[in-house]
C-alpha cells in the first residue's frame, strides 16, 4: 500500500476518533467514551511516527545538495567617473 495514503488514513482516522469523541462525551461519562480518547492517541501517534519515518527515508534517498558557486568579485577597482 501507498506509504502517502497509509499515513493520512491514520491521521483522518484521528481527527474521525476526536470528532466522536466530543459527540460521545456530551451523552455518556467519561469512562464510556475513554476508548475512543485511546483510538485517537494512538492514531496520532502513529501517524507522527509514519511521517517521521517517510520523511527520513526521502532524505536518505535524495542526492547530496552541492553548494552554489559564489559570485566572483571584480579585483580591480572602478574607474571614477568624472
């Protein structure tokens, strides 16, 4: 599977466990409603360790940057105009 979709699956599946957890913490007490608060820690956590993970690799797999080359200064000094 896409590492991409992989990743934002678990962050909407997040943000969807948060959403119905305040819709569920209006009706029931907290102790009905506390696997969805566990649902959206560990989606998030998830999704943070994925994108530090993809992030990673695509530095990895990416070719050393080369500095520019610096602009050469003239030497001589210019000619006062007159």
């Amino acid at each position: 599977m896409n590492k991409k979709l992989v990743e934002t699956l678990f962050g909407f599946g997040a943000l969807g466990c948060l959403v119905l957890w305040v819709l569920e913490i209006q009706r029931v007490p907290f102790k009905d409603s506390y696997w969805l608060v566990m649902g959206f820690v560990a989606c998030v956590l998830i999704f943070q360790y994925l994108r530090y993970k993809n992030n990673e690799e695509a530095a990895a797999n990416e070719p050393p940057k080369t500095p520019a080359p610096k602009a050469i200064k003239p030497t001589l000094p210019k000619k006062k105009r007159k």
